[in-house]
C-alpha cells in the first residue's frame, strides 16, 4: 500500500468536537513545509533544468489529475499576471479537460495515452520541460504523459508523495516529498495537495527571479490589471525613486510598467 493511501492515525472522526478535528488537521499540516525541506536537493535539479530551457525559449508543462492537475493549472495561470511572462510560456494540463478544473471528469485519470495527446496539441519537443504532479505517483495519466516524453528525448521532472513510483520513473528529475498518512484516508487534496502547491511555488518563484522578473523583491512586469496592482506598482516606484504617490502613479500610466518606469531613471 502507497503511503498516501494508508490509514489515517486518527480513528472515529465522525465521532470527534470540530475542535478536535481542526487541532489534528493542523497537526498534521504543521509537518509538510518540514517533508519539503528534506525535499530541497531534488527541487534544486529540477528548478535548474527548467531554468536552462526557458532560458533558451523553452516552455515549462505541468500534468495532472484532480487536485494535482488544478494545482499546476493555478500556477501556471499565476505566471503572466504576476511575473509579465507572454502567456504559453507555462502550460497546465489536467486529464479531463478545462471542463475538470471544476467538475470531476470520471475515469479520465485512467487514460495513459491522453497526456500525450493533449501535449502533441501544444507542439511539446525537446526544447521544452515537463513535470507530472500526481501525489500517488500511478495515476496513468501522469505515467503515460511522462513515458511518452522521455521515449521523444524531453526533459521530464515530476512531483510525488510516495517513494519509488511509476512517475519518478519516468522523470528525469524525481521530487519525492514524503508527508505520511493524511487526516482523512486517502484524501490527498489535503496534506499531499499542499506539499505540491508549496513545491510548485518554489519552482516557478525561483524559475522566475532567474528570468529576470524580479528586481531586488518587486514583481517590476506584473500586469496592472486592477486597481489594488496599481496601486503596489505605484508604492514601488514611490519607494524606488522617493517621489510622492500622484507622480509615482503618473509615471507607472505614462510606462505601463513598474521596470520601464525604473529603466527611464535608471534606477536598478
């Protein structure tokens, strides 16, 4: 039996206060950031094989199912408004479709030849990098995506709670985070589920300062595509250049951007 599908510790939760049931599940949440610590060398290999190929032009995909399909998805929808990277650059993939990040799409997960499929629709190769997220590390979706990659020479990494699995197999770049049984049985949404988004975050947070998308600790190409981005992009510019926020604000809507306001002054 896979880790992430063994018995809970915790028995007859039905019968439990929700005091008792909030505390075990912050219990248990308190030891994912500690098995993703224990994580960081694989990350590492990972994060410095994604940075060489979207350095070079490359693309970054994520596949998934449930969960760890949405979980890519969110990422990597995060990157253009956060970071101003062209939108493409970053691809999630889930099995079922865009019609499964809200609904369940059933068996969709057991297709080990739609990954590939749905890959081929982007015009995945070799100057791109593909990481399958799947917490049991077999769901055939995952599996057959990164098999199919690796037999046409892509770089493949994956995101795993269970050691020794079908996907690390088939990744060229394993990441393996451990957090033991979960709260509810087999509900992986739950602790495997954050210790994706956490290594997720690592991965493309790190992938983008190395692109350049970051200046000291300000988003400088984030999208101002509302007022509450407006205003951050306007107290950047007001901290960077010691001007008042009514020319601080003029300048960001003079440039369009936080960096091209940071360029013209020459401020770096």
């Amino acid at each position: 039996m896979s880790i992430t599908e063994s018995p809970s510790h915790y028995r007859k939760l039905e019968k439990q206060s929700i005091t008792a049931l909030l505390k075990a599940i912050n219990k248990e949440d308190k030891t994912v950031p500690y098995a993703v610590e224990k994580a960081i060398p694989q990350i590492e290999k990972l994060v410095r094989a994604v940075v060489k190929k979207m350095k070079a032009g490359g693309r970054l995909f994520y596949i998934g199912a449930g969960t760890s399909g949405r979980l890519g998805i969110v990422d990597a929808s995060e990157i253009p408004p956060t970071y101003g990277l062209p939108h493409g650059r970053v691809i999630g993939l889930i099995a079922g479709g865009d019609q499964a990040i809200r609904k369940a799409v059933e068996f969709a997960e057991d297709d080990e030849e739609q990954a590939w499929k749905d890959l081929k629709k982007h015009r995945i190769s070799k100057k791109d990098i593909l990481i399958g997220i799947a917490a049991s590390g077999r769901t055939p979706y995952v599996v057959g995506g990164l098999k199919r990659a690796q037999q046409q020479g892509i770089i493949t990494g994956c995101i795993t709670c269970n050691p020794d699995t079908e996907v690390a197999r088939y990744a060229n770049y394993p990441v393996e985070v451990i957090v033991g049984p979960e709260v509810v049985t087999g509900s992986t949404r739950m602790k495997s589920g954050t210790a994706q988004k956490l290594v997720l975050n690592m991965i493309s947070t790190t992938t983008m300062i190395k692109l350049g998308r970051v200046k000291d600790n300000r988003m400088v190409d984030m999208q101002l595509t509302n007022n509450k981005l407006i205003h951050r992009g306007t107290r950047m510019i007001m901290e960077a250049l010691k001007v008042p926020q009514d020319k601080a604000e003029k300048l960001l809507k003079k440039f369009g951007s936080v960096r091209k306001v940071l360029q013209h002054h020459q401020i770096k």
